[in-house]
C-alpha cells in the first residue's frame, strides 16, 4: 500500500480524507499535550541553563583576563618608568662626572681670583698723607714779630718758596699713587669679570641638576602610582599603551613601504645573478633572494640596536659584556655596510638592465629609436637609495618594540571586549530560548485548539452543575447547626 492509498481513507473524496487525518492528528496531539509541553520546557530550560553557565564560565574568563591584563599593563609601565628613571640617573651622573667633577680645581681657581682681586685692592686703597714735619716750625717763626726787618722777610720768603716746592712735589705723588691705584683698579677688571662668569656657570650647573631632580621627582611620583596600582596609574598606561600601538603601528606601516620599494630596487638585477628562470615553488628565486637579502637587513639591523642597548627584545645580547657587545656592534654594523653597498650595485646594475631591455624592445619591435639620453642623475639617485635603505631599515627595531610591547596590551582590551559580546550573545541565546520555548507550548496550543475549547466548555458546564450542589449542601449544614443549637 502506498503512501497515497493510506492517505486516500474515502476514495473519491480526497477533501474529507484530509479532514479525517487532520481530525486525528490534532486527536493524537490532544493526548500528547502534557507529555510535550514537559518536553519543550525542559528543551528549552536546558539550553537556557546551558547558555547561562556558558555565559558565566565566559565571564569568569573576562575577568581573569581583564586581571591579567592589569598586571602586565601596570608591569610594562612599571619596567618603561624605571628605565626613564635610570636615564634620568644616568644624565645626572654624566652631569656630576663632566661638570663638578672639576668643583676642587673651580674652587682652587676662584680662590685664586679671590685673592689677587683682596691684593690688588689692598693695595689700592687710598693711604692718608703724612703731616708734615715743618708745621711746627712754620709756627714757631710765624711767631717773632716782624718790625719792618728784611732779615725776616727774606727768611719768611725762602720759607714761601719752600713750601710751594713742597707742596708742588706733594701733589706730584699724589696723582702718581692715584695713577697706580687706579691702574690697578683697571687690572681688577678681568678678575671680576671671570669670577662673574665661573659664578654664573656653576649657577647654571645647578640649575639643570635641580631641573634634572624635579624630572627624577616627577618620575617616582609615577612609580608610586604604579607600584599602588591606582586607577589613575591604569588609566594613563591605557592611554599611553593606545597612543604606541597606533603611533608605531603607522610608523611600521611606513618602514614596510620603504622595504616594497627596496624590494623593487634589487629584484630585477638579482635576476641576473640567480637566473630570471628558476622558480623556487611559485616564486622567482630573484624575488626569494631580493626578499632575503631585506630580511636579512632588519635582522642585523635589530641585532644592531639590540647591541647598542636602544631595545631590549633580546635579553641575551643586552647581558653581554661590554667587550663581546663592541664586537657584535662592529661585526652587524659591517655586515650592513657591504649590504647597502651590495644593493648600491645592484641599483646601478638595475638601471642597466632596465636600458638594455629597453633599446631590445626597441629593436624587436624595428622602431628607429632616438638617442637615449645618458644622464647620471636616475643612476645616482638609485644608487644612494640602495645605500641608505638598509640604514634606515635598521630603526624598524625602535617602532616594532614599541608594538610589540603596546600589542600585549591592546589584545588584552580586544580580547576582553570579543569575552563580553560572547558573554552577552551566550545570555541572549538562553532567554531566546526560554522564551521559544513558551512560545512553542502557546503554537502547540493553537494547533489542538478545538479540543481544548470542547474541554474548557465541558469543564465550564460540569462546574455550572456543581455550584448548585455546594450551595444546596452548604445550606443543610447551616440548618443543621442550627437546629443543633
């Protein structure tokens, strides 16, 4: 019997078979109402609870996460503070070492100033003339009485002449003594002024160590914050890890189109060296040898910064000694010389080639050519780029620490928020569920509507006949008590 026959019950009327079978099925449902309720609210009751613990489990791991992230942040911040605080120290003590260093031989200097400047105007100072002896004598004279006696006037005008003479001599000297002082005032003139200056030199000494203190200040005021983990702290190592990540993110953006045009510069002639037909799976082994060579360019140029002590993303080559770091520092940075000048060849050879092929393109395809113009400018320029990129790949160290280091962080924030999301959909998906499930029930309810109406009229009609009964039956017992009492 095929499917068709057993759904064809009345032969001829398909209609009423249908309504038979509807008749039936929505039977069958009726009598499975409870058993199928139960079964789509424990469905869904168990992909609500599924989803609520998936939801919790994911929100646990946001907050380990969210505390792992803390303590790298606030470690970065706490090893980037230290080591600006060592640079401070260091320029501190580079000051102290080059400058006052020098203090006992400054000192022994300005004390030597110090007294030419108290000689000199020892003996400067003006000393008082010393009474003259002949005073008395004048007055002793000026005391015999004259009388007319030119005995007396000769004496008197010997003694004129005299004390003229002797005070024309005196005056004499004095201006010399008053020459010499102030000759000696002039010779003060220099001393002054370099003690003026050495002053003013130690002073600005001074200024920049205290200037250098109020940095060192700043500085530990920052590391406190850091090392008590406050929210301000967090808050700026936020900012500051966003602020690196997308700064040396461009800047890596950047280096990677100065490596693209290295590449262009030595792919072509590097052809010539390793075959222009030999593949090493998909690519030109010019390509592959041109790309190596530019990777081998950066890896120097990090062992090169590594070694100099600029970034530290190499442990090991930092806790060298100074001897073996010397050495590394010539031998990369001499590795890099004969690169940048392998590619300045291969730049010059570049623009050969690109003649060649160009006066062969010309003659294949028989077009009478002009004469080509021989400027040296194109080669130079090619030449000096293919020097100096390899140079300028080196700094890559400096940004792609930087990222490297602000990544961590970043990840941390986007990972953080991917956990929330999935935290959120995981708890949306469960009430979605639990509230489908109701749904469900109501739609199952739909479906088997006739029989449920049949029932709750069927229930209504018994409980209408049942309320008589109650009141007849509560009525008697009233009237018994009654009669009781």
């Amino acid at each position: 019997m095929s499917l068709t026959d057993l759904l064809n019950i009345v032969p001829g009327y398909p209609l009423l078979s249908i309504l038979i079978w509807f008749v039936v099925a929505v039977a069958m449902l009726y009598f499975a109402r409870y058993p199928a309720h139960r079964a789509i609210k424990s469905l869904s009751r168990v992909i609500h609870n599924g989803m609520r613990l998936a939801s919790r489990s994911v929100l646990l791991a946001e907050e380990r996460l969210v505390h792992r992230n803390k303590e790298v942040l606030l470690a970065a911040g706490r090893e980037s503070v230290e080591r600006l605080i060592e640079r401070e120290f260091q320029r501190v003590d580079a000051v102290v070492k080059r400058d006052l260093s020098g203090y006992p031989a400054l000192q022994h200097t300005l004390a030597e100033q110090i007294t030419r400047i108290d000689e000199d105007y020892r003996e400067s100072a003006e000393l008082p003339p010393p009474p003259p002896t002949w005073v008395n004598a004048v007055k002793a004279i000026a005391k015999i009485p004259f009388n007319n006696d030119p005995t007396v006037a000769n004496i008197f005008k010997e003694i004129h002449k005299s004390i003229t003479k002797q005070y024309k001599s005196t005056m004499d000297e004095y201006r010399k003594s008053t020459g010499a002082r102030h000759a000696l005032l002039r010779q003060m003139m220099p001393y002054w002024r370099k003690l003026t200056q050495t002053l003013d030199q130690v002073g600005k000494k001074i200024t920049g160590l205290q200037e250098r203190a109020t940095v060192i200040d700043h500085r530990m005021e920052d590391y406190e914050e850091i090392r008590a983990k406050t929210n301000k702290a967090e808050r700026m190592l936020e900012s500051s890890s966003m602020t690196q990540f997308f700064i040396s993110g461009l800047v890596l953006l950047i280096a990677f189109g100065g490596a693209v045009i290295n590449f262009n510069l030595i792919a072509l002639p590097m052809s010539e060296m390793v075959g222009g037909g030999s593949y090493i799976g998909q690519f030109k082994t010019s390509n592959v040898a041109a790309l190596v060579i530019i990777l081998v360019e950066v890896a120097m140029g990090l062992y090169l910064m590594e070694s100099l002590r600029i970034t530290k993303l190499f442990p090991v080559i930092g806790s060298m000694d100074d001897k073996m770091r010397r050495r590394m520092i010539w031998v990369t940075f001499s590795i890099l010389l004969i690169l940048a000048c392998v590619e300045s060849a291969l730049a010059f050879m570049r623009d050969r080639i690109a003649a060649d092929m160009q006066a062969l393109r010309q003659s294949l395809a028989a077009v009478e050519g002009g004469q080509p113009v021989n400027s040296w400018i194109p080669t130079v320029g090619q030449m000096v780029m293919g020097f100096i990129l390899p140079f300028a790949l080196t700094f890559v160290a400096i940004p792609l620490e930087s990222f490297i280091s602000s990544s961590r962080t970043v990840m941390g924030f986007v990972l953080v928020g991917l956990l929330r999301a999935t935290a959120f959909l995981l708890r949306l998906m469960g009430n979605i569920a639990s509230y489908l499930g109701e749904l469900l029930v109501n739609l199952y309810d739909v479906l088997i509507f006739p029989p449920l109406w049949i029932e709750k009229f069927v229930h209504s009609r018994a409980q209408a006949v049942e309320e008589p009964v109650h009141e007849s039956r509560h009525q008697v017992e009233i009237n018994t008590q009654k009669e009781t009492t």
